[in-house]
C-alpha cells in the first residue's frame, strides 16, 4: 500500500471533509474539497478551520510521501479570500527544501472556478527514521 492509498484509507477527518487527491509525487501532492453547508461559519463563508485542515492534509501527503513518518512542527495559514458553499477548493503542496530530518513546504488553496487565491499556508515537519506506512 502506498502513502496516499494509506492516509485515504485511516485519515478520518478528511473523510469527513471529502478530500480528494487529485495528483501525488514526490514533494507535491494536488487535493480538492467542495465546500458544503455544514462547513461554514456564523458569516456564510467556509470556516477557516475548514481551509486549514484542507491544507494540513495536502501539507501531509506531500511531506509523508516519500514513505517516512512526517510530523509537523510548525504551521501557519493566511486568508486571503473567502470561500463559498459550492466552491471547489484545490490545495496544492509544494516541497520547498527536505533534509533528512526536517522539511519545508508551501500550500495554496485556490478556488477551481477561477484561480482565486483563497489562503497560503506554509509548514515544517520533522521526519522520523520509521515508515509511515508498516510493511
């Protein structure tokens, strides 16, 4: 089994959200989540909490993707634009530098209907010697 196949099938919060990998490789990995009701917030827009664990997932395939355990240490989000019910977000998770025991990346969120930027995100974790995915 590999990573993607493995955080689809144990991931239960992205389950929940409905994300979707759209592309995996190493260092980058492409997700998408419709934005529905029961994912916005008292203002009639997508939670940020929404957005950001939307990033958090696509920030963990693309730094798990090489098969050893990445955990975050540091994470940080900016909005730039709200997101409505029915928008199509797609995170896209690039890998900025990688040693062997720390990585950096960058996330975009952007709307699919027309490329608007929704929110950055940026992250760092630290890689663990074990796989992520047991043999």
């Amino acid at each position: 089994m590999n990573v993607v196949e493995f955080m689809k099938n144990n991931d239960q919060v992205s389950k929940w959200l409905g994300i979707e990998v759209i592309e995996a490789k190493e260092g980058y990995v492409c997700t998408q989540m419709l934005v529905r009701k029961d994912m916005l917030n008292a203002a009639g827009v997508c939670h940020g909490g929404v957005i950001f664990s939307l990033s958090d997932y696509t920030f963990a395939g693309a730094s798990n993707i090489y098969g050893n355990t990445a955990l975050a240490i540091s994470a940080n989000i900016n909005f730039a634009n709200a997101a409505k019910q029915g928008d199509i977000l797609i995170a896209t998770a690039k890998e900025l530098n990688r040693t062997k025991k720390i990585g950096i990346y960058s996330i975009t969120v952007e709307r699919k209907s027309d490329k608007k930027l929704i929110a950055f995100f940026n992250g760092e974790v630290y890689i663990k010697s074990e796989r992520i995915v047991k043999a």
